[in-house]
C-alpha cells in the first residue's frame, strides 16, 4: 500500500499541464475553440443545437457503427457549422 501512494505522489510530481495557447479567448471557457479566422466554434455549436442534438441521438450506444449508420446526421451538421 505504501508503494502505491509512494507512486502516485512521484506520478503527480511529473505530471505538467501545458500553458495555454495566445490564441485562447479571454472570458470563455473553451476559448481555445476559437480558430485563427476568428471563428467561434462555440457559438457556432449553439446555433445548430438541433442538428448536433439529432447526430449525438444517432451516435448513442455505438462504436464502430457510427461513421455508416450517422452519416447523414453528420453531414447536415457539419453543413450548419459550415454556414456559420
């Protein structure tokens, strides 16, 4: 039991979290789904709440299945985040 803590505390000591990116958008809290053209992905997520409802509906209890069984859903989401 004791080397185990002992591990854990020296796996703790090397753990790093890296600084965040410049381009990170102050205030929001996934800033850094912010790209270079100034797109916020965020909100753009939020303005095609349905079709991102509709396609994490369809991915429900799959794994393989998912890239042939929501391709559709897919699609009409990924065309909704492209108009925005």
């Amino acid at each position: 039991m004791a080397r185990v803590a002992a591990l854990r505390s020296k796996m703790k000591s090397q753990v790093r979290v890296p600084a965040p990116p410049a381009t990170w958008q102050k205030g929001s809290r996934l800033g850094f789904w912010a790209d270079s053209s100034g797109v916020d992905v965020v909100q753009a997520l939020k303005s095609c709440k349905d079709k991102c409802r509709e396609y994490a509906e369809c991915t429900h209890e799959r794994v393989f299945s998912i890239a042939w069984a929501c391709r559709s859903e897919f699609s009409a989401l990924n065309q909704c985040l492209k108009r925005q």
